[in-house]
C-alpha cells in the first residue's frame, strides 16, 4: 500500500522507529514497541482494510506470527502462519508493484512460497498480471463489510424491520443497562468469553481459539491500545461486550462483538448502543469480514452493508 513516507515522521520518532524495525530479509514478532511507527504511517495513509489498525494486528499477533520488516521506503509485515505465510500489502512511499515482487521473489529464493494478501482493490488494480508476471485472485471471504452509521444507530426502513423487532422484544423481556467499557469491567468481560467459549467448544475450534486469544490480549492491554468499548449489564452482570476504534478518518472499525446467546436480541441492542453512545460522528462502520462461514456471512449480509472493501491476493505466475 502506497502513502506515507518516513520522512514525514517526526525526526527522534522516525529515526528511533525505524531503526528499531529491522531490514528486510530479517524480521522481527510484531511489538507494542512498534505501535508508534505503525500509528503514525496508518495515519499518514489512512487505511481502508480492517487488518490495518494496530490494534488488530498485535492482538492476532499469535494466531498468524506476525512480524515486521523494513525494505526500502516500505514497512513490511508478514504472517508467517503456518501452512499459508502472507505479506500484507506493504505500507510504505513509493512503487508498490515493485516491492512486492521483490518480497516474492527472495522469499522464493529461500524456498518459502507466499502470497501478498488481504490487498485492497485500489492496490491490487495497480498490479498487471499479463505484462509484470502476477497472479491476482478475488478473495470474497477476506473482503470487509462497510455500513453508513446512521443505517446501524437509527435502523430505518422496512428492510430494518426484523432488527427493530429483536431489539424491541428484547427490551420488553429485559432490563438492561448499556455502559462504556472501563478496566473494572474487564474481569467480567473476560468470564463472559470464558462461558462463550465452553458453550461453542473453542477449544476444539482453531478460528473460536485464536479468537478468544485475541480477545484476551485485547483486554490485557486495553489501555496501550487506547481502543474504546461498551458492555450491556442485565441483573448487573456483563451479558454482552465490544470492542472498536477509529480505522481512518470516517470509518470506525469493530474490532469485537460478544454476547450471551441466551438472550435474543442481545447482538443487535449491544451493536446499536456501541454506535450510537461512541462512534455517531463517523460516517461509515467497518464490520470486518465473514471469514467464508456462511452463518457469519448471513449475519452481515442482514444489515445490508452499504458497499463492501474488496481484497484480493497477489502471487508470482510460475
């Protein structure tokens, strides 16, 4: 991804910062100590991919092995993940084509065959497979959700007629309270996912497990990452928690969504309040993707995302 040069940093920052990032063929797992450098080259060039917070990067840090690099002008991080390693699009001032076919090309004379993924379509449109030697495939399963906040908060219309109805049975069967999320809270956020994760067997789940990693270390360093959250309280305890921040100047991006099956409507009620007690002044929602599971992807498609963030993967043609 094309945008921000280090040269726009702050001189002690930038130099600190990038000194600190070493340079490519070497990497280094992914930090706190990197949040800096990443905060400000995501501000320079405000992303559009929901993978492009700090945050999201550092709490599934575990799950995809993340870590981070330097080549020329461009920060480069990569998902060493196993089976399937990727480069994220790298974030960085100058020609983007080039870079990647660069980080293809010596990861494939190390013999470690990888992909560029999660690529955003103003990115991945500037790739030309014919003439540059590059494979680029359509990945519906990784592509975001966006929504207009106002559609989400306010919930308007016959085609919102069922989400009224949820959320007006539910606050006709229970007594709730919506709260901003404090470190107090915590504690009782994290039972909650603990019970979640007994009913649904994350264990044996290697999405549902990672997730609840996430979610913990989201939680642990709540106040490093400077996300903001909300939790519905029904007989005073925590029923129902989220999690999000700013992506760019108009979208704010949920990182995490949990409630209590046991009370239907929860979702909804929980999504609505996030919304419109912290995020009304942003324009759009980004809601991530589905994953390919098809009851995630029903539950998104339910509240008819304004447009969708198409992403795609870039490899060599062998």
């Amino acid at each position: 991804m094309e945008g921000v040069s280090l040269a726009c940093l702050p001189a002690a920052g930038r130099e600190a910062s990038w000194k600190s990032v070493p340079e490519f063929p070497l990497f280094k797992d992914l930090s706190l100590e990197d949040k800096p450098i990443l905060d400000l080259a995501l501000k320079q060039f405000p992303p559009l991919i929901s993978e492009f917070t700090f945050t999201n990067l550092f709490i599934w840090r575990h799950a995809y092995q993340i870590k981070i690099s330097r080549l020329q002008s461009f920060l480069c991080l990569f998902a060493e993940n196993g089976e399937y390693p990727f480069f994220f699009s790298p974030i960085g001032e100058g020609d983007v084509v080039e870079c990647c076919r660069t980080l293809l090309r010596l990861m494939k004379e190390k013999g470690v065959s990888v992909k560029i993924a999660r690529v955003p379509e103003e990115v991945a449109s500037r790739f030309d497979w014919k003439s540059e030697g590059f494979v680029v495939e359509f990945d519906r399963d990784q592509s975001d959700y966006i929504y207009l906040s106002e559609d989400l908060i306010h919930l308007l219309g016959r085609k919102y007629h069922r989400k009224r109805n949820h959320i007006k049975q539910f606050k006709e069967k229970f007594s709730y309270q919506y709260l901003p999320l404090t470190l107090e809270r915590i504690s009782d956020c994290l039972l909650l996912e603990t019970e979640w994760c007994d009913l649904r067997q994350c264990e044996v789940m290697p999405g549902l497990h990672n997730e609840s990693i996430a979610i913990k270390e989201a939680f642990a360093h709540f106040e490093a990452l400077g996300v903001k959250g909300g939790v519905i309280l029904i007989d005073g305890k925590v029923e129902a928690f989220t999690l999000g921040e700013p992506l760019n100047q108009d979208t704010v991006v949920i990182h995490i969504e949990k409630a209590n099956p046991a009370f239907e409507g929860l979702y909804p009620v929980i999504n609505q309040a996030f919304l419109e007690n912290h995020w009304s002044e942003y324009t759009y929602v980004n809601r991530e993707q589905d994953l390919g599971e098809e009851g995630l992807r029903k539950a998104k498609e339910s509240y008819f995302p304004h447009r969708m963030i198409n992403k795609y993967s870039i490899s060599l043609n062998e």
